[in-house]
C-alpha cells in the first residue's frame, strides 16, 4: 500500500472564515503549505510547486528555509483534490451562497505558494494539465484562471510562452532597478530587470495574456516615489496595454527586519503608476493572523 501523497500536519482558519491555511506533509517528510480563500463566486487556491525554495530571496520565509527538493505532478495536483475534499465536508461553508455555478470548488489557482515554479518546470507544466484536461484525464478548469508566477527565470519565461497553454503570468519584481533587484532577488544577478521585462512582454505578445507584475511593497526599501516612475517608464518602454502592476503590502514574517509600507506612500506608489498610464490594483492580502505568508508555518514546526 503506497503512503498517501498529503498528510495534513495543521489547517489554520482566519476569523471570519474566508480564508484556510493548510501546512501538509509529504510522503518523505517534507512540509509544504497551501492556502484556500473564499472571494464572491469564485474560490482560490494559493498553491506550492516545491518543499522549500532554492531563490534565496531575503524578505521571503520560504527562501530562508533553502530548498529541500521539488514536488511530484500528483503532488502538486493533489492539493487542489485535498481542497476540493475540504470545501465538499463544509471548510469554507456553503459556498453556493456566494453566487458562481461553480463556487462550491476550486476556481482558481494560483502557484505562489512555496518554491519557484518554473525552477521545476517539468512537473508544473504536466500539473497545469491535469488541471486543465477535460474530466476524466483532468479537472477541467480554465487556464485563464490559472496564474503561474516566478521571480524571471527567462529562458523558462520564454519556454512557457510557447506551450499554447494561455495562463495568466506574473512576474515577481519588487524593483525595477538592478542596484536594487540584485539584492531583493539573488536570481537577478543573472537575468536582469529588462531581461526579466523583455520576456514578460514576449509572453505578452505569443499568448495576447496580459501579464501581471507582482510588487511586494516594502518600508523604505522599494517604495520610493522614484522607483514608482521608473518602473512605469520601463513598463510603457514595451508599449501600452500589455501589463497589469499588483502592489503588494508585505505580509512581515516574524523577527523578520522588513515590513510593509506605510499607507500613503503605498497610495502615492500607486498614484504615480497610475499617472502613467499602468493599470495598478493594490492586491487583497489575506491571513495575516495564521501566518499567511508562505513558509512561516513549515519554519515553526
């Protein structure tokens, strides 16, 4: 009889219910966690690709933790098979409420959960499959719905733009200067900031899939009004239309010396991008009170 794929070690709930943080174990030992939010018609799933991260970027748990190996295809997909089975047995409540034929399952799925995806690019693209195939290879979900995001490896950017596999991409910024980025994210020492937004628009421009640019917004470090105008400049370098900016509010994990921005500076941030022509949505950070962001609840057992 063969171990079962995922062992469920801890679920966290937030207070009013909308979001579960799950921290499972894998057949080796290995923990890894995915997160399951509740948002009107429609239920999204923050999964991992690897135990651990081998990136090393410094204001992220997971990378502190190093990288312990890559997940499985069936890994991967079983997480999503996992939540299916918890919002079945009421995790999240009667989802049917919320409006959405399909509220009651997985809708959506998004691969910024522990590890670097297309680090293990393999296995992510047989796992984007099986969620797209058609019953009963494959769940069936659009791949529309489905956001795959790294911090730029470009030749995996550029691989992923010819599988004619339309998913949302995202590309992990948080600087657009290289002084900077080389800090932020180590990888950047190889594939450069235009590099990294050259590939990006590529994508852009193999799929017609506007691509998002994640930009976790940091106190004092990457926030500055002029880093704003920068990246703005190099966006619309590329053109107009392509892209869309997510700021995010850094989710601080604990003894950790980063923090989130301070509200008006976030709001002057985005004003600016705005001002420029980007299109720029302040994301919705959720589970702050169970550890939301990714690799504190493996860190603490």
């Amino acid at each position: 009889m063969f171990p079962p794929l995922l062992t469920e070690v801890k679920r966290l709930t937030t207070d009013n219910g909308d979001t579960i943080k799950f921290l499972w174990r894998l057949f080796d030992g290995a923990l890894v966690e995915s997160v399951l939010m509740r948002y009107p018609g429609r239920v999204t799933l923050c999964v991992s690709s690897q135990a651990g991260c081998g990136m090393n970027c410094p204001f992220c748990a997971t990378g502190q933790a190093g990288l312990t190996r890559n997940m499985s295809t069936a890994e991967i997909v079983d997480q999503v098979v996992a939540a299916n089975r918890a919002l079945a047995e009421g995790a999240l409540g009667d989802l049917r409420t919320d409006g959405g034929h399909d509220a009651d399952r997985v809708t959506n799925i998004v691969f910024m959960g522990m590890g670097e995806p297309l680090a293990n690019y393999k296995r992510v693209m047989a796992a984007l499959h099986r969620f797209v195939d058609d019953s009963p290879e494959g769940l069936g979900m659009s791949a529309r719905n489905i956001t795959v995001s790294t911090v730029g490896l470009v030749p995996a950017i550029n691989k992923l733009a010819a599988e004619s596999l339309p998913v949302t991409f995202a590309l992990s910024l948080h600087a657009p200067d290289d002084e900077l980025r080389d800090e932020l994210i180590p990888v950047n020492t190889r594939w450069k900031v235009d590099e990294a937004l050259d590939a990006a628009y590529n994508y852009y421009r193999t799929t017609g899939r506007r691509v998002s640019i994640e930009y976790a917004l940091i106190k004092d470090m990457n926030d500055h009004a002029w880093r704003a105008d920068l990246l703005a400049k190099k966006l619309n370098q590329r053109g107009r239309g392509w892209v869309h900016v997510n700021p995010i509010p850094l989710n601080p994990t604990p003894g950790s010396i980063w923090t989130a921005s301070e509200k008006s500076v976030s709001t002057e941030f985005i004003n600016r991008l705005r001002a420029a022509g980007i299109p720029t949505t302040l994301r919705d950070t959720r589970g702050k009170e169970i550890d939301g962001a990714c690799g504190q609840l493996a860190a603490g057992e």
